[in-house]
C-alpha cells in the first residue's frame, strides 16, 4: 500500500512540482519514498525530467529495499507505480518461471510488472485478484497504463491539463502539476458535493482534475498525447459448480488477505459483516488476531461492548478504541487528510480508529461490501416501495427551501424519475436546500451519479438496480473512498474480503430468495453458528455516527463567523452568503439540519486548504 504519481509532458517539471506531488503522499507510505525521472526519449535524468513517477511506499509484502518503487524489468525499458495488494498470484507467477522469467523479490509489484511483460495489460488485468491502482510506464511500445480495480477500493486521479498527462492517488498530488491558471473548482462539482456528501467519480473539486472510475484503465501515447479510457470488467453472477460452493469461495477471500510480512488485526464492530470475518478467521486458525473496535463512551450507538462478546466468544483479543469527545485540535488535519470535500460524518470516527490501530498493527481486515451485495441498507427497502413509479415525473417547479421536508420532499420527489429519487433516501442536501443556497445555478442535475446503460437496467429487478446504482457510486466513492482515507493518512493497510470479485460472482449468482432475506444477511447464519446465541442479525443496525451536536457547539463553534462569506467567495458567488446565515440560524432552531450545516462547514476548510495550496504550490 502506497502513494502514487506520475507526469508526462514535454517540458520539465519544475522541483517545487515534484515535491509538491512527494509532499501530499508522505502520509500515505512512511516507509520509503523515490522519484524517477527521464526526458522525452526516456533517457534517464532526475534533476530536470519530463517524465517522472513518484512512489512513497507503505512496506507489507516484502519490504525489503529490493521491492521499493518505482520498480522496473531487468533493462529499465518497462516500469511501475503501483498502490494495492493482490492476493493469491503465486499461481500465475508460476507459469511465468516456467517460461523462464525470474522473479528478484516475493512482492506482488513484481508480479504485476512481469505479468504485463508477458501477457500485455488486458490478458493480466483478469489474473489480478484484489485492490489495485498502478501506472505502467512502457519505453518500448512509448505507452503508459493507469488502471484502477473493479471495485474501486484504491483511488486514480488526473489531469491533461498539463498538454501532457499526470496522475496521483489524491487529488492535492495532481494539482502541483496543473498550470496556476487552471486551478478552478467546478461549479458542478460544488453541487455534486451538496447533493451527495462526496463527489462521484469521474469529477474531482477541481475543473481540471479527474477520477478514475473503478474497473477501468487509461491508454495514453507519449509521441501523440492521445488519451483514451476503458472499461475491463462488469459485475456478473457466476454460479458455482457445487452447491454452497459461496461459503468456500468467502473462506478463500478471507484466507488470501491474511498474506502480510506486517502485523495484522481486524476492524470488529457489532454487525454482522465484520463479524463474520471475525468468525471464518477463528474457523480457519487465526486464533490469535487483535480484533480493534471503537467505542463511543456513554452514547447509545455504543457498538464495542457488542463487539467485545462477538471477540469473547470466539476467543480473540479485543481492544475498545475510545472515540475523542472533542475534535478541534484534528479538524484541520482531518479535512486535510480526507483530500477534498468529503462530509461522511463516520469519517472522523474512523480517522481515529486507524491513527490508535497502526500502533499495533499495520493491516486490518474490514467487512466493507456486505450490504452493497446483500442489500443490507434499510433506504433499499423504502425506496422499493415506489418503485411502481419507473420513468414517470411530474413537471413540477423547483423550489427553494431550507427544510426539505412535508409537502414540499414529496415534491422534490415526484420531479425525479424513481431512479434518480434513490440519491433523496441519502444525507445529503436536498434539492430544496441546494437550490436555497445556490440561487444563481441553473438548471442544476438531479444527481451526478453513474447509471448503468438503460439496456442493463432493463435486466435487473427493481432491487439490483438500486445495488447497481450503489456499486457505480455510492460503494467506491464514499465508503471505500473513507476507508482508504482514513487508514492510509496513518500508514494502516485495509483489506475488505467482501469486496473480493470472485465470492462476489458468486453471490451475484445466488437466487434472490437466498441473497435478499428478512432480516438481511442471513447468508451468513450457516458460516457463523458460533455466533447464534448473540442474535445478531436481530439487532438493530447501529452505523457508526458520531456526537455531532456537541461538536458543532462546542469543537466547531468558532468556524461559523463569517462562514457565509467565505464560502461565496471560495466558490465564485455560486453559494450565497447570506442565505448560509440563515441556513445556520435555521440549524439553531431545528438540530436535524446538523449534518447539513457540518457539510457546509467542511466544504469551507476544504475549499480553503485547497485555496491555499493552489496560490502556492
């Protein structure tokens, strides 16, 4: 696990570029950090390079020096930038020592390099069983790969706008490499991120910046600066030869992701996803895993003491990690850390929960991806009770309020088609409340999300579209996009075995009456018997929310004077100060507006951080 970037332009970058783009991963891989640079020939040259790539590295699977990044095949001609871990490769690596190939180190970087060597990217990219964001930089063909996993648990962004390509894990090591003048935020995105808390790939805070959408790569000519982007994998069920043939295909997932030359532990809560890794773990003899948890002292939404009898009962160490009562001395190096506006208030939970774990141990196992493919979120089945609606919408007016509530919610929801309503079952601003704040937007999208094609849509059942829907935006850019965020920014790998695509093939496959059940994953009573006395699939589904009214009156307080004004400016007048006071004197009188105003207030640090860098870097 690492930090990644890279540039490829015709006229050298400058040093303070390029350790802007070193600067902004430190945190991302403590362990060691290269810069690789060539000219336009790929001649090597550090000093003043055209082209370069930037590694600062998190050592797990052989950390020797030996398998430090970049990395390169035996003549310098083919090199790689690589973040992730793929699991279970030795198979493959196999076959190419059976044709002669030579492996100097047991890293799966390697692996990847000498797959593409032999098989070229497409027919390597099937043979990659895990999380993955990698750049390949090919002399000899004057080629460069940037490829992102299937299901986005590792990020890519880029630019072009540089008359050239550059790339990065995070969006604030892309900006040193593109051109001052060029530094805007995108209105769109400004609103994507009102809508949705988060800004769904392919669009970044910035105009000029892009993310790379999961399951697909990059194709860029050096000689021609041609840029061209494909889509390698779609989900699809794929039925097993055997019957139960899921249950050994989790174990495998799981097995694989305990592979580590670093400690390992797992994320426990009290749900069943991470539970039940917890369980198979026990069942497989890794009876000595750290289990960590975090606990919210004196608060209902407690999870640890739950988690603290599921790691009893099998047997396994568990560690209570007290969740802070007060936030203001890490508000700033969060919302730094978190990269651009990203308001999912689990965040800072989290953040705290890597920055304890890494003290202990350097992976973590996490049940990410459970209810993505089990359709575990209670909004799946309210929003299935409309589903009668399909494409019909209503030409109702838009209308402009701070509540978004009686009346005028069931307006906003009869303007959208039934698909596009789902983004309204999210926290995230309401229409009414975007339109409020922005009255000079026009003609604003219902969502900014990725649909499937209506060809594919027209196969799924209501449900699977809405898992879809989920798959494309909600599951990669939000809950993967934190839990990358926020265990990177402490050095802390985190593997989901969930998200493992070929156990999710086979879930995919499973008839809907095994796959979708009341209550919801119930896939897993029959792997985690050990745990049946604890009733946990009757228990109430908690999340992982914080204690925001206290922050907000006490941590945060000193962030609402003059907040009105410094998001208009920051955002070219497209948010008006004027209406955010009285959105936050709004806030005052009716505390449900919390997570709304807390959106407001770290889309201000945010933009401002990023204000900063852009003038300086």
């Amino acid at each position: 696990m690492c930090g990644i970037a890279g540039f490829f332009q015709q006229q050298p970058a400058s040093t303070a570029a390029v350790q802007g783009m070193l600067s902004a991963l430190r945190r991302r891989g403590p362990d060691a950090e290269h810069v690789v640079g060539w000219n336009t020939q790929g001649q090597r040259n550090d000093a003043a390079s055209e082209v370069g790539l930037i590694h600062t590295r998190l050592a797990i699977i052989d950390p020797r020096p030996e398998a430090d990044q970049p990395f390169s095949n035996d003549d310098g001609s083919i090199w790689i930038c690589y973040n992730g871990e793929v699991y279970d490769w030795q198979q493959h690596a196999d076959e190419l020592r059976a044709q002669g190939v030579q492996f100097k180190t047991h890293s799966d970087t390697e692996f990847i390099l000498r797959g593409y060597e032999a098989w070229g990217l497409e027919d390597l990219l099937p043979k990659l069983r895990g999380m993955f964001a990698f750049a390949i930089l090919d002399w000899n063909k004057r080629e460069v790969f940037l490829a992102r996993d299937r299901m986005g648990l590792k990020p890519l962004v880029y630019t072009t706008a540089n008359d050239g390509l550059a790339f990065g894990s995070l969006v604030r090591s892309v900006l040193p490499s593109v051109p001052k003048a060029q530094r805007q935020f995108s209105p769109e995105s400004i609103d994507a991120y009102l809508a949705h808390r988060y800004i769904p790939a392919p669009r970044t805070i910035f105009q000029h910046i892009h993310r790379l959408e999961n399951a697909h790569y990059l194709h860029y000519r050096l000689d021609t600066q041609q840029l061209t982007k494909h889509c390698y994998w779609q989900p699809h069920g794929e039925s097993g030869s055997r019957e139960k043939a899921w249950q050994k295909e989790l174990d495998t997932a799981i097995r694989i992701r305990t592979v580590a030359d670093r400690p390992l532990g797992v994320f426990l809560s009290g749900g069943i996803d991470s539970s039940t890794i917890a369980c198979r773990l026990e069942e497989q003899g890794f009876d000595q895993l750290q289990t960590f948890s975090a606990a919210f002292l004196g608060s209902p939404l407690d999870e640890s003491p739950v988690a603290k009898q599921i790691a009893d009962t099998l047997g396994l160490p568990n560690q209570a990690i007290p969740v802070p009562l007060t936030i203001a001395n890490d508000f700033e190096q969060i919302i730094a850390d978190l990269d651009e506006p990203f308001a999912d208030p689990s965040s800072f939970p989290s953040w705290y929960l890597a920055q304890a774990t890494t003290q202990h141990v350097k992976v973590v196992l996490g049940g990410d991806g459970g209810d993505e493919l089990l359709g575990g979120y209670k909004r799946l089945g309210k929003h299935l009770r409309t589903s009668w609606r399909r494409l019909l919408r209503l030409p109702l007016p838009r209308m402009a309020d701070m509540a978004g509530k009686g009346w005028r919610k069931i307006v906003s929801e009869l303007r959208l088609n039934w698909l596009e309503a789902y983004s309204l079952r999210f926290s995230g601003m309401t229409p009414g409340q975007r339109a409020f704040l922005q009255p000079g937007l026009k003609a604003p999208a219902a969502t900014y999300w990725r649909y499937p094609s209506i060809d594919a849509l027209n196969q799924l059942s209501p449900l699977k579209q809405l898992l879809a829907v989920d798959l494309n935006n909600y599951l990669p850019e939000y809950i993967l996009r934190k839990g990358d965020l926020c265990t990177m920014a402490h050095g802390l790998e985190l593997r989901a075995p969930l998200l493992d695509h070929v156990w999710a093939e086979r879930v995919m496959a499973l008839p809907d009456s095994e796959r979708f059940t009341q209550p919801a994953k119930k896939l897993f009573a029959s792997v985690t018997e050990r745990l049946a006395s604890l009733d946990l699939f009757n228990l109430k589904k908690r999340g992982f929310n914080p204690p925001l009214k206290p922050w907000l009156q006490q941590d945060l307080h000193h962030h609402f004077a003059g907040l009105g004004q410094r998001l208009q400016t920051s955002t070219q007048g497209q948010i008006n100060a004027a209406r955010v006071e009285r959105f936050i004197a709004e806030y005052r009188n009716r505390p449900a507006l919390a997570e709304q105003v807390l959106q407001l207030l770290i889309l201000d640090a945010s933009l401002s951080q990023l204000e900063a860098m852009a003038k300086s870097c």
